[in-house]
C-alpha cells in the first residue's frame, strides 16, 4: 500500500525506525519495534542534553543562539517522530481510502493526472533529500573537525557522566552523530509526507475536475441526440449526484490529512522563525567562506524549505478548490436541461465556500504565511543584532 503512495518518503521513515512494514511479523515485528524504541529514546536523550547544555552552560549570545538553533531543530524533530508514530493507524486509513472509489482512477485520463501529481512529489522528495544529505554531511564533518578529546564533543551537550575516557567519548560522540541523523532523516521523510499527501489532495482536485467536465459532456450528448426525458433525468440524477458525492469525500479527505499532521506542523510553523534568527545570527559571526559558514548556509537554506513545503503544499490545495468554481463555470452547463442547470448552479454555489488550512487555530497555511515567518524571522535577528 505505502510502497505504492509516496514510496520514498515512507522508505525513509522506514529506515528510520518510523514506519514498520504493514507484512512484518513475527521476530521482524519485534525487531522493528525495538529499532523504534531506539530511535525515540535516543532522540529525546540527545534533545534533552542540548536542552540542559541551553540551561546550565551557554554563558555568551554566541553559545545560546548556536545551541538554540540546534536544540529546536531537535524539537521540532521529536514532534515529527511521535506525529508519526501516534497517527500511523489514521495515515494507513488514508492509504487505503486512496486505494478505493471514489478517490480510485476511472479511467485512463485519471491514472495520468494521478500520476503526474505522484512524479511531482517524489522528484521533490528525491530533491529535499539529495539537499539535506549534503547539508547534514557537511554540518556533521564541521562537528568532527570541531571535536577533541577528551572534553569537545561533536555537538554540545551536558551530561550527567564523565566522558573523558577515550572508550566512552567515542561511544557519546558516535551516539550523537547516529542521533543527528536520524534526526534529520526524520525531517526529510515528515517533510515530503505531508506535501505529498497533500499533492494527492491536490490530484483529486483535478480529476474532480475532468469528471465535472465529462459529465457535462455526456448529459450534452445526450440533449443532442433527443434521448427520452426520463433517461436523461436519471442520468443527470446520477452523474451530477456522483459528483457531489466525489467533492464531499475529497473535502473530507483533505480535512483528515491535515488533521494527521496539524500537531507537527504547528510545532514546525512556530519554531521555524526562531530557527531561523538564531541560525542567521550565528553566522553573521563566522568567518566568511570557511567551511562552517558554508554548513551554515545549507542549513538555513533547509529550515526555509521545511516552512515553504508545508506552506506551499496547503496553500496549493487551497488555490486549486478555489479554481474548482471556474472550471464548473467554464463548462458547457448552460446547454443543459433547466432542471441540470438549476442542479449545477446549487453544486457552483458550493464550490464557493474557501478551504483553508489553519496551523494551531490561528495562523493560515500560504504563501503569505511563509512571507510572514521570514519577516518575523529577521525581525528577531535584528533585536538580537542590537543586543
């Protein structure tokens, strides 16, 4: 089922501990599970101690603002794994709604649409991933060469042992890289999950659109050929009933997936700014063209991504059901029977009403949105300048 809908995001977040294959039992099932409870736990420790690092050690704007960035970043990430982890039983049931009517392809024309919405997002899921790989590479080797035994370890943190001793630093040290990776793998698979499902949302869409215009053009057919009066009621009966039926469905289908997702996504809206002003800010402080201030870059580069992916995939969804009405509009409707007609003007007048997606209740999923958290983000990066 998964492998078929966005098999790369779920491939991902299957190596990561987040997604155990449907067909697994028996000593795989417990296995997996096992790799999951690492994942979680390992992920939590390792925010955590950045958490109390943030607390109990950073002295300097400098050393707060780097470590805040980081500790966020980890947040953020934890929110996605237990998104996943909670919601897996809904995210299947979404799977499989896809997998039947009337959201399953009628015809040839369909699977085309369908799959040119698939295409879209797995080259962007194979785009963010290629980009992230890079940046979290590079951040990982500028930890390396920043770490020294016996007292520096890759990524800052406190802990409640001594690491000193050259057995336990490398195993703290290869904890935190194997961390950091999940980690951001974990990003990479949430956020080209969530566009995804919502390209899909985005697919139903258009397709809802070639129906409307089938059936218009097989009612007009019918008009034109002086069927019997009650072959073309029952068939407008059906084929305008039909539709209707389809648009409710893929209204409530977008309202359940981002119901999935809603939780993580707010937690990411809202950490994405401060991510961001902190990142910018400890890298007005590094050195131009060094190796860090390079890593730096791609890691600003990737939290704008993350907000822009979330924002433009609901905002896409948003402009698409408003362009439903024009495409109802557009239509050969007025060639029609009185009593189509009067039906399609009660279906438009539906269409009317605007599908938008709200992040914790307050803030609107655009483009806007994204423009918005960018402002505040350099916003708060100019306080911190004067400071």
């Amino acid at each position: 089922m998964a492998g078929s809908i966005l098999p790369h995001s779920f491939f991902i977040l299957t190596l990561v501990g987040l997604w155990r294959p449907l067909e697994w039992r028996g000593w795989k099932f417990l296995l997996y599970n096992s790799y999951s409870c690492f994942v979680v736990l390992t992920n939590f420790a390792f925010t955590l101690t950045e958490f109390l690092d943030l607390v109990l050690v950073s002295s300097t704007v400098n050393e707060f603002t780097s470590n805040l960035s980081m500790m966020l970043a980890m947040v953020a990430a934890c929110g996605k794994i237990v998104g996943v982890l909670c919601n897996r039983r809904q995210i299947i049931r979404a799977l499989e709604n896809l997998q039947k009517n009337p959201f399953k392809p009628r015809d040839q024309k369909e699977e085309m649409i369908l799959q040119k919405f698939a295409d879209t997002s797995s080259f962007i899921t194979r785009c963010y991933w290629i980009f992230l790989t890079v940046g979290v590479t590079g951040i990982s080797l500028t930890g390396i060469m920043e770490a020294k035994l016996p007292d520096v370890l890759p990524y800052r943190g406190w802990l409640p042992f001594n690491y000193s001793q050259p057995s336990v630093y490398l195993m703290t040290a290869s904890q935190q890289m194997v961390t950091f990776f999940i980690g951001c793998y974990v990003d990479v698979g949430f956020d080209t999950l969530f566009p995804g499902m919502m390209l899909y949302v985005s697919a139903q869409i258009s397709i809802l659109e070639y129906r409307f215009k089938n059936a218009v053009k097989i009612l007009h057919e019918l008009e034109i050929n002086n069927s019997g009066s009650n072959l073309i009621k029952n068939s407008e009966k059906i084929l305008i009933g039909d539709w209707v039926e389809c648009h409710n469905s893929v209204l409530s289908f977008s309202d359940y997936i981002y119901g999935i997702f809603a939780t993580p996504v707010f937690i990411q809206y809202c950490l994405s700014s401060v991510i961001l002003c902190a990142t910018v800010y400890s890298l007005s402080t590094i050195p131009a063209f060094t190796f860090e201030f390079i890593s730096c870059i791609v890691y600003i580069i990737t939290t704008v991504l993350q907000i822009f992916l979330v924002c433009m995939s609901a905002h896409q969804v948003t402009l698409q059901f408003a362009d439903l009405n024009d495409a109802i509009y557009n239509t050969d409707w007025f060639k029609l029977s009185n009593s189509a007609q009067k039906s399609i003007i009660v279906v438009a007048l539906k269409t009317f009403r605007p599908v938008i997606f709200m992040s914790g209740g307050i803030i609107t999923l655009s483009l806007e949105s994204f423009k918005s958290v960018i402002k505040l983000s350099y916003s708060i990066y100019n306080v911190l300048q004067q400071s």
